[in-house]
C-alpha cells in the first residue's frame, strides 16, 4: 500500500528489489501457488505458438516464463526481472529445459522503451502493477508488440486485503489515509493500454483469493515472507519497529476478523488480455 500522494516517488525500485531478493526462495510456495488457477487462464488465453516471441515482464523465479518458452520454442522468451534473486531462482529452473530463453536484469519499464518497436508478439505481466507507475507504463505497453500481438496482465486490485484496509483506517482514526498502488478495474487497465495502440479486449475477468491463517501474527508473517507486503515506508523504519508494527496490526486482525476458521485475508486477482 502507498502513500496517498498522486506520485509513484514511494515506490523506491531499491527497497522492492531487496525485498524480493530476499523472499525469492520462499515466493513460489508462499504466493504462487494461491494464483495458479489464474496465472495457468492467463498463459493460456496468450494463445502462443510456435514461433512467437514473448516477452515476460517481472518474471520471478521464471515457473510461467518456461510454461510460455514450452509453448513457443524454437522462438525466444525474454523474461526480466528487477530482482537478482528472483532471476538466480529462473536460471536454476530453466537451466536444464534447453529452451531459448533469455534472462534480463532490468526495470520492466526500462526494457519497454528500451525495446524495439513491434519486436514482439506476446507480453506477459504478472502481479507488476504496484511496482511501477502503471498510469504512464501502461500506455507504452503497445509500440513493443506487432500488429496482431497480444499483451496479457495479471495484477491484483485496489479492492484486495479489505481486512488491512479497515484494520488501518480504525488504527489511525482515518487521519492517515491510503491508497492502493493498483487500479481499481479492468476497464481502467484496457482504457490505457488503448492509448497504445492496444485497442482489442480479447478477455477480461477477475478470480476471487481468500487466505486463512490461524492468527494475525501468522497472516502478517505472510505478507512480510511473501513480499506481497512490499511497502517501500517500511524502509526507514527499524526491525523494532516494523516488528512493533506487525503485532499492532495482528491484534487488529484478530480483533476485527477472527472467525472459528481462523483469521482471513482476501485478494481480487485481474486478468485482462488485449491485443493489437
């Protein structure tokens, strides 16, 4: 969650790097598989081929870049990350595939202006939004696909973790408000990819995530192990304090939330898919 301040200056790439360096071992079995129902709709409704050349923006520890590279080999995968520890995890994944897959340290929103124009046919972006500054990337999304290219996204939406939001609200007496870091709606998402030549809605829909865990410390755990947490306020506080911090909000949770199940948090993930 970001500060309310019509800026992306939080964002602090540094401090999202790091902490995906850090959570990269454990990424893949703390969050991945809660999304690969959808992330599994997403590669497919790509429609790769043979051929095709795809890049996959913030691809992790690159479990879909060798999904899409099975799909489309002898053609190349391009899969990009920011964290160095997320592209070690996809070259020990991918190291024994023998597929044409090429690995980049880089900001997703470098490597699309740094692309050349209709050099691909497929993009991928998964669970990037909050990490970069959607409202201008998003509209430059379509100078890097050919004309018939398709892009699909996977994010989630500003109406996800309803629990933190209350919880945070009734802490601060709504006197320090915040702002999801994604948008609100698919519609949002396609009216600026529109802006790039991306014009063709080819699907759109959301898929609903509820987690339990047996208490707000656990699922607070979770969101700092995770690195679903990632807030780049977090950065200039102390351990002590962050610790502070999460036990405060965990007591609010259970407070708040608790049910004979245990303590929820719910996600809305989006997928929307346009093409050229």
């Amino acid at each position: 969650m970001a500060e309310k301040t019509g800026e992306h200056d939080l964002l602090a790439p540094k401090h999202v790097q790091k902490t995906y360096d850090k959570v990269a071992s454990t990424y893949d079995a703390l969050w991945t598989k809660h999304v690969a129902e959808p992330n599994a709709r997403i590669t497919k409704e790509l429609r790769l081929k043979r051929g095709d050349r795809v890049a996959d923006l913030a691809c992790g520890t690159g479990l879909h870049t060798l999904d899409m590279a099975q799909l489309t080999a002898p053609s190349e995968v391009v899969g990009v990350d920011y964290s160095q520890g997320m592209l070690a995890g996809a070259k020990e994944r991918l190291a024994d595939a023998n597929l044409p897959v090429t690995l980049v340290h880089a900001k997703a929103e470098d490597f699309i202006d740094s692309a050349a124009p209709d050099s691909f046919d497929a993009v991928s972006m998964r669970f990037m939004l909050a990490y970069l500054d959607w409202a201008a990337v998003l509209p430059r999304l379509g100078r890097m696909v050919r004309p018939g290219g398709r892009v699909g996204i996977l994010t989630s939406l500003s109406n996800a973790l309803p629990q933190l939001w209350t919880v945070w609200d009734k802490l601060t007496g709504g006197a320090l408000p915040l702002t999801a870091p994604v948008p609100d709606s698919n519609e949002q998402i396609a009216a600026l990819l529109a802006k790039g030549g991306l014009n063709h809605v080819i699907g759109s829909w959301e898929y609903q995530i509820r987690l339990w865990f047996d208490d707000g410390m656990q699922a607070m755990a979770w969101m700092k192990e995770s690195g679903y947490g990632t807030h780049p306020g977090l950065q200039f506080m102390t351990p002590e304090a962050v610790q502070q911090l999460m036990q405060v909000v965990a007591k609010s949770l259970e407070d708040e939330f608790r049910t004979e199940q245990g303590v929820p948090l719910e996600f809305t993930a989006s997928g929307i898919l346009v093409r050229k």
